[in-house]
C-alpha cells in the first residue's frame, strides 16, 4: 500500500489517529534528506515508542528510529510536494504533538494531521485591542504598522545572545529585578517584541525598561527610538528610560521611580501586552476556502485556530499571547508558507 499524507498507510487511516491542535513543545529540525526528517525530541515525550504518530506543524509522522533527544520519521514524496516540509530547512522549528489517547480531553478540535495544501502568510498584525482612540483611530495604527511583524528568528537567537552578554548597567539592575524582587512583579530580560528587543520588560504591568548609553544621543538612533515608542505605546506598552550612568551611580533611586511607574501602570486584567495577541491573514487555494466558516476552526501549521473573518481567499484568525509564545508562529514572516488541514467536521 503506497504511503500517503503524513505518512500513513491504510491502516494508519483505520486506527483514527488524531491529534487536537494544541501544540505541545517545539522542535528543531536536526537533519533533512530526501526521506528522512531527524527533529528533536522534547524531554517529556517520555511514552513515545516505535511507531508512535506525531504532528509534525501538522503533518502526521510516524517514528521509524529515536534516541533519547531524536526521532526519525519517514518522509515520502507526496509529503514533500502537498505539505511545506520541503521548504523547511535544518535549524528551523517545527511544531510537534503527541496523538491523542483515548482517555484524554479532546480541546482544541479534531486534526487529522492530513494537510490539504500550503496556504500564504499575508500579514501578521499585533492586536489593534490596546490602542486608544476611536475604532478608526485604532485602525489607521495597525495598518501603519503593518511593517512591524513578530520576530524573525535571527531577532530571538539576539536576544538570546544579549542575555548572555549584558553590559555593566543591565547586570546590576538584572541583579535588583530577578526573581519578583521588584514588589513580586516578574521581569524578563531582552525581551522580544515585534522587530523590537525591550531590555527588561514586565508583562503583568505592560511596562518597559530601556538603559541608554551615549549612543542614544544621536540623530539616528532618536529616531529609531521614536519608532520603538510609537510601535510600543499603540500596543499598551509603556517605556521608561534610564542611562546607564543612573543605575551604577543610584540604583536605589532607579528602584524607586520604577516603583512608582508600576503604581502609574496598574496590572492589565487581560494580560496580553508586548508580544501581545495578533491576527493573521493567510491566503488559501481556492479549493481550500470552501467550508471554511466564521468562528469554525482550522488548523494552520497544526495549531488548532478560530477563524475570525473571511475576506475573499484570505481568512483572519485571532492568535493569542500563549499561542505565539508556545509555536513557531510567531516566527513566521509575510510570504511564507503554512500547512493548512480544515476542521474535518465542516466537510462531513
């Protein structure tokens, strides 16, 4: 029996095999052939075995080989040619679920892992929720910023790279905030947001810490500044800035005016802030748009969506802060490809 979507064989279809969108843990693609996909294995896929079926950003696998921190999978042509596995290139992440058990809750809704074609990412727009004004207000700021998108990778591998790396002045106050130390809110450090990188940030208060060095005194850089406060304030996040003078020279009293800015910016009720909700167009084939509903779901690179608007071929969903935080769609840039399997009960 020829292999189809996912790599299943007829009997693979048989034992209903299905997976709820809801996706565990990401993954890096560790090495790619014409047959084979090496991804790595989260810790807790502790019950996984030969065999096992495993969503791979929505495509079904099965695991032919796996060590501790890998698993192998069986890629076959038509897998390749239907779904965006061929795009993807070692070193990226993909997203990965475990097959449902039978005593499990069902949330999210039921994917099958089969793709049914590669959709296009038209826009990734951050949530126009925490803008003021009136709706058409609101509006003309998203579309401004629709050049702003979520964070490429070569933006989070940064990020991550600074964390490492922090200069006099972000250590000693990194020093004073970790841990709650600051009234019990939590901090992050170089903390994405959009194209952007917050030096510290605290997602209860939507409030932003920036310490400038002598750089910032600079045509260039004021205006890079100024995009950065403009970007940030039509999400709801505030920025407070510091030189790196005052906190190796006054540190107490660097604490005390971030203090009273977090009594100036009470705790949001919705949470949601810097990298905050987002909508996302994508363009299906036109075969794909049948049976896709307002409000029906979807699953766009295995994560299980709702569809909040339909315009022509394209279809808006709203993605939440957990979502971005937990896939590999906040990654994803305009132009790119995405799997897409419609909710099987719209098709019935």
């Amino acid at each position: 029996m020829a292999k189809i979507f996912g790599d299943f064989s007829s009997e693979k279809l048989q034992d209903g095999t299905m997976f709820t969108g809801i996706i565990e843990a990401t993954g890096e693609i560790l090495k790619k052939t014409e047959s084979l996909l090496i991804i790595e294995r989260p810790d807790f896929f502790d019950d996984i075995k030969i065999g096992s079926s495993i969503s791979v950003s929505g495509v079904c696998l099965s695991i032919i080989s796996m060590t501790d921190t890998t698993m192998e999978f069986n890629v076959v042509e038509e897998t390749w040619s239907v779904t965006n596995l061929s795009s993807k290139r070692v070193g990226d992440r993909v997203n990965l679920e475990r097959a449902v058990r039978a005593d499990q809750r069902l949330d999210g809704h039921i994917v099958q892992g089969h793709v049914e074609g590669v959709g296009r990412v038209i826009a990734l727009f951050p949530d126009p929720s925490p803008a003021t004004g009136e709706e058409s207000s609101a509006q003309k700021v998203v579309r401004r910023l629709g050049q702003y998108r979520y964070p490429p990778k070569q933006i989070l591998r940064y990020a991550k790279e600074m964390r490492k790396k922090p200069t006099e002045a972000e250590a000693a106050l990194w020093n004073a905030l970790r841990r709650k130390q600051l009234n019990g809110f939590y901090f992050r450090r170089q903390r994405p947001v959009g194209r952007f990188i917050i030096d510290f940030y605290c997602e209860e208060l939507r409030l932003g810490i920036e310490l400038d060095g002598s750089v910032h005194d600079n045509p260039e850089e004021k205006q890079y500044d100024t995009e950065r406060e403009e970007h940030l304030h039509a999400r709801g996040v505030r920025i407070v800035r510091f030189s790196n003078d005052e906190v190796l020279e006054n540190l107490k009293s660097v604490l005390e005016k971030m203090i009273q800015s977090a009594k100036q910016s009470p705790p949001h009720p919705f949470g949601g802030g810097a990298r905050g909700g987002g909508i996302l167009s994508v363009k299906l084939p036109k075969e794909l748009i049948k049976f896709c509903v307002r409000k029906g779901s979807i699953a766009i690179e295995g994560v299980s969506l709702t569809i909040a608007n339909i315009q022509g071929e394209e279809v808006f969903v709203a993605l939440i802060p957990h979502t971005l935080e937990n896939t590999t769609l906040i990654e994803l840039q305009v132009g790119d490809s995405v799997n897409i399997e419609r909710d099987i009960t719209t098709r019935l």
